[in-house]
C-alpha cells in the first residue's frame, strides 16, 4: 500500500466502496440524479471514487465492499463482549474484518466460504441488505406479491428479501418484469439501493413513536410504527430470553379506555426435539393498534407449549 503506485492502485480498486473524502465531480457519471446520489453518499463515507475523478459506475463490487456497504448504510454496530474474528477466511487485519464481524452479529445471511473478493449478485446483495434494513426497525409493508418474471432464477432463500425490496420500492423491475438475479450488481447500482434504503429507514423511522418504558415489563421493550392515519404496528420484543428456541406470541389486545391499550403475550416454549445454541436472544411480535390508543401496556399471559 505503501510502496507502489501499482499496489496503491489495486488497493484503490479493492476498497473503493470504503470511507470518504471531499465529494468528487466524477467525469464518469454523467446523469444528474445518479451523480447527486452518489456524491451525497461519498459525503458520508459510504462510497468513494476509484480516483480523484472517476467512480466507474458499471464495474462490479465485490461481496466484501457490498457488506462494508450495507453495513455503514444501515448503521448496524458491533455488539458487546464480542471478541475475535468471525471466520477464519477473513484475513487478519483485512479492511472488510469489522464489516462482516458486524453483519455475523446482526444475523445477515454471512458465511464462512463466501468469495470475499469475488463479485456479489444482485439476488445475493438483496438479501443482505434486507436483513440489514429490518435489523433497524419493524417496518409496515404491505401484504402484496409482485411478479417477477424470472424468479425461478432466484434462490428459494432469495425470494422474500427481493419481494421486501420491491414492496418498499428500494429496488425495481427492468421493463420485462425481470429482477435479473445472477448477475454481479455494479457499483452504480449498489448505491442507488443503499441509497433508497436510507431514505426509507429515515422516513419510517420519523413516524416511530417512543414506547413509555414504565408501561412496559422488565425485559421487555415496545415500539410503535405509524401505518396510515387509522392505525399503528405496535412491536413487543421480549429480551434475555435463555437461547433462540423461545419465542413470543401476542395473544391478545384489551381497549381499557378511549386512549389505552393493554397487549397481553405469551412465551412460546422451545422444540423439545431440537438443539439450541446456549446464546442469550430476544424474539418479537406485532398486531395492529388503532392510532387513538396512544397509550401502550405490555403484560405477560403465560407461556405457550411449542406446537409443531
């Protein structure tokens, strides 16, 4: 890095989707709408230039530049007492080594013999950024399918995170009806999703009304989505639950006056067939509140034998 212009060029390229420095007039993009996009992204160290002057627009980002991006975007952060790499495959010291600690935490769909700098598909980068978004918040979308015409391309796993990206209109369609998901996604195309998808965390999250924690039980916490005018998604997560085999189910909405709501919910007991890793989880459920129940308590009902 610090020896050749040839190895620094390399780096350049390898890296390029990493911080930033002042916004760059780059030469190579030529529309209007993309170039404020990605200058404005550049701005907050999300992308940056291959040079001073060019940001080439059509090369392909490698799965560890999609995942430094998606989690810079996202603003997903490393959890406490965690120490150590995640994989052995990720070379000490790398520059993508926190990324992919941070999406390991997160729980995005990260592993071991993934290609770190081969290109991503857009199938692949869809689902990594889905996961990222809903790790920031419980979002309303609306219970629709969208046709795409080659979906039979797509990975089963694949299919869901495309349909949350299209729902949400982070992503769309060329004129077939065609999402095109084996090949490699460009790094113009990286930034105008990452971009959609701040957008969208920003607006949703404006319409995010603060739980009050008094109302709600030790352990457990409580958010409230604006939906439309009529009604809000209200979300329970019960914390410190002992592994991920637990769960929680809302059971029921008592209206005890003009303006509260008591949620009642159940903790769903784990497979007693299955094994569980001895980690610490939390686990969530949601139900539809109309909006004139400002006031929001959370009690316990129970628990709830697994039901296969």
């Amino acid at each position: 890095m610090k020896k050749t212009t040839k190895m620094l060029t390399a780096l350049l390229v390898t890296s390029s989707l990493l911080g930033a420095g002042a916004a760059s007039a780059f030469t190579d993009v030529k529309e209007e709408q993309p170039l404020r996009m990605v200058k404005e992204l550049q701005s907050k160290g999300i992308v940056n230039g291959i040079s001073v002057d060019r940001f080439a627009p059509n090369q392909a980002i490698t799965t560890a530049q999609a995942i430094k991006m998606i989690v810079q975007a996202t603003g997903l952060e490393e959890q406490p007492n965690f120490s150590g790499r995640s994989f052995d495959s990720v070379p000490q010291g790398a520059w993508y080594a926190k990324a992919v600690n941070i999406a390991v935490q997160n729980e995005l769909s990260v592993t071991s013999d993934m290609k770190w700098n081969d290109p991503i598909t857009r199938e692949d980068f869809a689902t990594l950024l889905s996961e990222a978004i809903q790790q920031t918040g419980n979002y309303p979308v609306v219970m629709m399918y969208i046709h795409v015409a080659d979906e039979e391309d797509m990975k089963e796993e694949s299919r869901g995170a495309v349909q949350f990206l299209l729902l949400t209109k982070i992503a769309s369609l060329n004129a077939s009806n065609e999402f095109d998901p084996l090949r490699s996604l460009t790094r113009l195309e990286a930034a105008e999703l990452v971009y959609n998808s701040i957008e969208f965390i920003e607006e949703h999250q404006k319409n995010t009304v603060p739980a009050e924690p008094e109302q709600s039980e030790p352990g457990v916490t409580t958010s409230v989505v604006k939906v439309d005018d009529e009604q809000n998604k209200v979300t329970v997560t019960k914390e410190d639950l002992p592994h991920p085999g637990y769960g929680i189910d809302i059971t029921s909405v008592d209206y005890v006056s003009d303006t509260e709501a008591v949620i009642y919910y159940k903790i769903v007991q784990p497979d007693p067939d299955k094994m569980y890793p001895q980690v610490i989880s939390s686990s969530s459920d949601d139900v539809l509140v109309p909006a004139k129940y400002t006031k929001i308590t959370v009690k316990s009902a129970g628990t709830l034998e697994f039901k296969k």
